[in-house]
C-alpha cells in the first residue's frame, strides 16, 4: 500500500480548529501520487487548519480492502468511490443531501451522468470529479502503416477489415476480461448484461455473441491472449496490440508512456449497437468520520474548478464540472482523433447503473474470461458457472 502521512484515524481532530482528515483514494503509479497530493495540498491551501492524510493503493486491491477499512475504527474519513461500485459501500457513507443544503451548496456545476453516477437510492453520497465513456485507444502508427484511419462510430465490420489490414503480427485487440467487457458487449451486441435497477445477468441476449466475437480473433490471431488481472494496457503500451479499451482518464498516462503515436477512437458498433456505459468517480465520506462538516468542505474544494482544471491538465480525469471539461481536451491535443472520438462517445453513452455485485461480477470475469477468450474452455460453461456464483 502507498501511504501519505496516513494517520491512524482519519475522523481525528489535532485542535480546537485544526483538522487532520484521512483520505483513502486508488493510486497506481508515481504520477498518480504526485496529482492526488496536489489535490490534497489545494485543500490546505483553502481551508487553512485542514490537513488531508492520503493513503492509498492500487485499483484491485483498493476495492478488496476497502469494505475492511470503512467497517473498522480506523476508517478514513473521506472515501473515494466508483459510481458501480457505490452500493456495495453505500451503507458506511454518509448521505451528502442534507450537508449539500445545509451549506447552500450548487451542484448544478457538474454535469448530469456524472452526478448520476454518485446517487444511490435517490440519495448523493459523493461528489464526483470525473465522468467518460469507454473508448479505445489505438496505436496511430501502426494503424497508419496498414492504410487504416478508424473513424468514430465504426461498425464491427470496419474493425475487422482492420483487423486483417494489420495482420497477426500486431493484434488488433488488446484482450480485456474486466468489468469492461459490459461496454464492449454493449457497443458490439446490445448486450445488457447490467439493467438499470443494477440487476447483472451474464445470459443476457448478446453476451455469449460478444465473448464468442473475441474467442474468434484470438483465434484469427487478431486479438493477444487474455490474462488474469488484466494487462491490456501494458501489452498495448509495449506494441503487441494495435488498440487498448480504456477511458479519458486513461489518455495522457497512456500517451505520455508510448513511443508510438497514440490515437483515440470509439468501441466498435454492431448491428444491435446499445450506447455504451459512461461512468464516474468521486469523494464521499464515511458514517464513522467524526467530522463530516469539516470533509464535506474538503470535497467541496477537491471537486472545485481549480482542482478539477488541475487534474485535466495532468490527464488524470476528464472533469465531472463542464465549465473545465475544455482543459481536457487542450491536454490531449497529442493524441490523434481525441476530441472526434470522445465527443461521439459522450453523445452515444449511457450511465452505468450501480450494483451490490459489481465488484464480484469483475472478479469473476477475471477469474474465467482468459480460457474462454483464449479458446480454451466453452462460454456457455463460463456464463453459467458465472451466474451460479453471482446467485450465491
């Protein structure tokens, strides 16, 4: 775990005015550390007596320990969650309505899908700092040489007339088994695998198609083989994949990281194409933190204009507030087709609903998509052992 002056107790008053906050947050890389202590800093700044304590860990393990953490004593104070993952940890955060009115503070800032995305129940239980579709990230160069020019809104037919162009020297697809085989199957199949009233049913009409879909450019040799803790990014980022299926969070880290051109474009669009999901992140804050007024003014800070600028510039996040989204897109002016292709995907999107199951459902696609992608064991099996395990 990466830690920050982490303090035993994020719900700990040092003073009469003086608070020490502890905030529990994902963080992968150095760059990571580095922007989310700036966020931490510009809090300080603000609201002078407010210290913010980050701790943090990498994205898998943060969702396995989180549950731990907000259930003990130690609980960190102000929380960050994932829009899909809010119901699973609704029940130790604290509802932010009434601080929301009580401070007369305006959420009409934010844009729609993002605010959504915090909302369980009826209730906001965090604010959010970012938002986006999935989208794929292509290696331009690679595309280049094979005479391709992806275009958003291109359909599956595009994608594997590509496919061939390239050839199975570069794949075409860096294989994913995570949770965002949900959007793929979406854009690919119309495959509504997760309902909004947060219902996940892996035998929904499509699914089985899009997994079969992927077993057959492994296959084809069109696609890398599939891993367990899925590293498409790095198999992308090193030149063995040709596009990688992540976010606008994702696109100057991954640019910044390449030694080839990178180049953005939308998920690849069937005949029974459904908009694909658009998520997002915030900050709440835990039931047991003994300070709610003071880490409700901290999020307010770390979800403010200047912070949310900030981050867009880093490419940490494409902002939840729409007066700054523009930063992003002035930071990723470098990576080809960025604005074309996030701004189509934004316009054929849809909130993903949150589920109490996201996070097993992910775990089990890790566990059995790389023998189904890879061709070595049957997707209907797959689907089936999988909706057992989901109705234990």
């Amino acid at each position: 775990m990466l830690a920050v002056n982490a303090c035993g107790s994020g719900d700990a008053s040092t003073g009469d005015s003086d608070e020490s906050l502890t905030w529990s947050m994902w963080i992968g890389s150095t760059q990571d550390q580095q922007a989310w202590q700036g966020v931490a800093d510009r809090v300080t700044a603000e609201k002078p007596g407010v210290t913010i304590n980050l701790q943090g860990a990498p994205w898998s393990d943060y969702w396995t320990k989180l549950g731990t953490q907000l259930s003990s004593s130690n609980a960190p104070c102000i929380v960050s969650v994932q829009g899909p993952r809010l119901p699973q940890f609704a029940s130790e955060l604290l509802p932010l309505d009434e601080l929301i009115e009580e401070s007369d503070f305006d959420t009409s800032g934010f844009a729609d899908v993002a605010l959504a995305s915090m909302k369980y129940d009826g209730e906001i239980y965090a604010l959010p700092y970012d938002t986006g579709p999935a989208v794929l990230f292509t290696n331009a160069d690679a595309f280049a040489a094979a005479g391709v020019t992806p275009e958003p809104g291109w359909s599956v037919d595009d994608f594997e007339s590509a496919a061939e162009k390239l050839g199975p020297s570069m794949p075409i697809w860096a294989a994913a088994v995570g949770d965002g085989l949900m959007s793929i199957s979406l854009a690919a199949d119309g495959a509504e695998v997760l309902t909004s009233d947060g219902t996940i049913d892996p035998q929904a009409d499509g699914f089985s198609d899009t997994l079969s879909w992927l077993a057959g450019l492994h296959e084809k040799g069109y696609s890398s083989s599939a891993q367990a803790n899925d590293n498409s990014r790095d198999v992308f980022l090193t030149g063995k994949a040709a596009t990688f299926m992540g976010g606008p969070w994702d696109a100057l880290d991954i640019t910044s990281k390449a030694d080839f051109t990178v180049g953005m474009v939308t998920l690849p669009e069937g005949d029974n194409a459904a908009p694909v999901f658009a998520t997002g992140s915030g900050f709440g804050i835990s039931q047991k933190c003994a300070s709610p007024e003071a880490a409700f003014d901290a999020i307010t800070v770390m979800t403010g204009e200047e912070a949310l600028r900030s981050l867009a510039e880093d490419g940490r996040a494409y902002p939840s507030r729409t007066a700054v989204q523009s930063a992003w897109y002035e930071a990723a002016e470098s990576t080809q087709g960025a604005k074309e292709a996030l701004d189509y995907a934004l316009g054929h999107s849809q909130p993903q609903p949150g589920s109490p199951h996201t996070e097993k459902f992910s775990m089990l696609l890790d566990q059995y998509m790389p023998t189904v992608i890879n061709g070595d064991a049957s997707v209907d099996q797959a689907i089936e052992e999988i909706s057992r395990q989901l109705g234990d």
